[in-house]
C-alpha cells in the first residue's frame, strides 16, 4: 500500500485546493502517472502516484483544502479494477457509528433521516463539530455532494435569523439563489484580493501618466515585421519595444528598480521584467529573466512561451518568483488609461493602453496621430516625483524614437 501526500511545492506554499481527479476509485495506476491536480495560490500542480497499483481510496474531494504532507489517496498493489470502495449505498446504516459517539460538547449528527448523504470527509468533520445533520444541508453540487463550503453555509444561516440584533445577521443573510448567483472565488482568485490589497494598504502608491506618439514604432514594425520573422521566426510586436524602453529607463533611475526591506533600500543590479497575463482564473505574472540580455526576437519568444504556458496552466514557480518591475498591457482589453497596482514589493509597474488616434500638436501644426496614455504606478516611499516623471519621460522618447533603441540593445 502507497500513500498518495501533498508534496512541497514551494516554501510559502502551505496548502492547496483539489481541482481535478484524473483517476476514480479503481482505475489502474503507473508509477509516475498523473492523478490529481492541485491548485495553488501560485499554480496548478500535478501530482504523481510514487507506486504502482490500483486507487483504493479518495481521501479528499474536488474543492476540498488540503495542507502539505496530507494523506490525499491511497494506492495499493494490483492489476485489475480494485474492490468497490465502501460505496454509498454500502454504509446505509451509519446509527451504529454514530451511537457510540459520547462526547458531550458537540453532538454528533450526521443523517438523522436514515437516507445516505454523499459527502467529503472535510464536510463529515466539520458536520460532526458543529452537530449539523448531513441530510438538512443543501448541497451546491448539482449530483448532490456536499462540500466543506455548504456545510459551513448551513452552519452561518441559522445564527442570523433567532438573534435580536438586525444589523449584523443581514450581513450574513442567506442568499435568494432565485435572484443572485453564489460563486466561490478560487484559491488563485481568493490570493490575488489579498495580495493587492496588501499593496494598497502597506506603500504608498501613487500615479503619474503620460503619453506616447506610437506613429514611428508602428511604422518600423510595419516595415521590418516581415523580415524580422524571416531572420528570426519570431512576431515582431509591441512588447519587445516595451521592454527594451523599460530596461533602458530602469538603469537611468534605478531606484524604480528597488525594493523596500525593513529600513533598508534593495537596489537590483538586474532586470527580471514581469508580464501580466490574463488567463481564465485571473491574472498572472510570469518573468522574462534577464531582460536586458535578451534582444528583440529573445523577448518576444519568452512573453509568447510565458503567457501560453499561462493559458495552458503549465506554469511553474520558477516562472512567477522574483521580478524587479512589471509591465501590464490593459490596452488588449481597451483600456484607455488605468491606476494599475503594483505587484508584491516591486517599487513600480507600467501600465501600457490601447491605441487611439487623436489631433495632436506636431510642429505647430495639428495631425491625426495614433496615441497611447502611460501610466506609472509607483511606491512614493522610495521614488521621488522627479525620478517617476523622469522615468516615464524617458519610455516615451525612446518609443518616439524607435532607433534609439538599439543604441540600448
């Protein structure tokens, strides 16, 4: 018999959510075969079964919370379909279990009404503690298992209503699911709210915008995008312009490439730019290593690798630890012009927007001329007025003036 752990994935990573079983109770499994994954507040993991066998027991269901080094499954020696695993209909008759049980402080009450309820063994647990009968909670699963989540849901509700005090029950009010839809945020979801509004709380952000005539980079890429790809087999994009423009503006004012560490200034001697990318369970920012030694076809093979292997959730930690500056690009959406916030103790992020054509002075004469706002979001603390405006400053000449770029490179 092989026990199936949560294994160490990353020093700050204690805990994770089951996403998906890849295998059921029963099926064969190769040693090193793929059968559940994990998900993080940072990634998605894959975990492995270290034996062959056969899966015997599911010890944690999709959605539940489970701690590093926790039993999860259990495998055993064999070669066909392993015995049915005390199924549901098997343990009909839980009264004699439940008798037994003579501990005082909180009664034990699982199915008073003597039909079998389908449910994890974090909801068992957290039913038996707080005395709440299985069979009275209204699972959200539509196949009518029941969770952690709904136990504790049914444990909220009845609190709120016997109590004389009316402010503080609404706030807890039961939803009418008629009118609103309940949707749990996920782990990920539920780390980025942390996250940034730790930021907001521990610095002192502040904004400061600018604007950039994009009319000479579109023009050379539109020039040399073909040829670039010829010589490199790479998109020539945006993005490379981006981040050329960035690293050039961070060695001019490196202190929008520190950080804060107790009363000390940490002032990084290198440029790990970090992206964000927009996937379906939020927003990530994997890091493009050594930025400033990357040249153009380099940087756009690295945003492209990074952001789909963000979408196919294979990213690793390896991936997202570190970064001195961000930039995040709210112009794919549409923005027009955005605060953006910055990430973790990075003292700065960029914010880049959608392009607009708007009349604009150009030698006192008024043109038609493709725009796009800048913002620099920044941490006060450490960065001065000047240096922010100085910093955006330089980004937008240096894309004004695309050539002088490669003077950078």
């Amino acid at each position: 018999m092989a026990e199936i752990k949560v294994p160490e994935l990353a020093e700050s990573i204690t805990e994770g959510s089951i996403a998906q079983w890849v295998k059921k109770v029963g099926d064969r499994i190769e040693k090193g075969e793929f059968i559940v994954e994990l998900e993080t507040d940072k990634v998605n993991a894959e975990i492995i079964s270290e034996e062959a066998g056969v899966l015997t027991q599911i010890l944690a269901e999709e959605g539940d919370t489970v701690l590093v080094g926790q039993v999860i499954a259990v495998v055993e020696a064999g070669e066909g379909a392993a015995p049915a695993p005390a199924a549901p209909v098997e343990a009909a008759s839980p009264a004699p279990q439940a008798a037994p049980a003579p501990v005082a402080a909180a009664p034990v009450v699982e199915e008073t009404s003597g039909e079998r309820v389908i449910a994890s063994p974090a909801a068992r647990k957290l039913a038996r503690e707080k005395g709440i009968d299985l069979a009275a909670v209204s699972p959200v699963d539509p196949q009518g298992r029941v969770r952690v989540q709904d136990v504790a849901a049914h444990g909220t509700a009845p609190v709120a209503a016997p109590q004389a005090s009316p402010a503080a029950p609404k706030a807890v009010a039961a939803v009418d699911e008629s009118r609103v839809t309940v949707e749990k945020m996920s782990r990920r979801r539920q780390t980025i709210a942390k996250r940034l509004l730790e930021v907001k709380q521990s610095t002192a952000m502040l904004t400061t915008f600018n604007e950039v005539d994009m009319t000479n980079v579109m023009a050379l890429r539109s020039r040399k995008k073909d040829q670039f790809f010829e010589s490199t087999g790479s998109k020539l994009g945006f993005m490379s312009f981006f981040t050329k423009a960035v690293v050039a503006a961070l060695k001019k004012y490196p202190y929008v490439n520190a950080q804060i560490a107790g009363d000390e200034i940490h002032l990084n001697n290198f440029f790990d730019i970090g992206v964000a990318v927009s996937t379906e369970e939020g927003l990530v920012v994997p890091v493009v290593r050594d930025a400033d030694r990357k040249n153009f076809a380099e940087i756009e093979d690295s945003i492209a690798d990074l952001a789909k292997k963000a979408r196919d959730k294979k990213l690793g930690l390896a991936d997202l630890q570190g970064g001195s500056f961000t930039i995040t690009n709210g112009g794919v959406f549409g923005s027009l012009m955005s605060t953006p916030i910055m990430n973790g103790t990075q003292a700065g992020i960029l914010g880049m927007h959608t392009i607009k054509k708007r009349p604009v002075e150009v030698n006192g004469e008024v043109e038609i001329r493709p725009m796009m706002y800048l913002a620099l979001s920044y941490d006060h603390r450490i960065i001065d007025g000047k240096d922010s405006v100085g910093f955006l400053k330089t980004i937008k000449e240096l894309l004004e003036n695309p050539e002088d770029l490669l003077l950078n490179s």
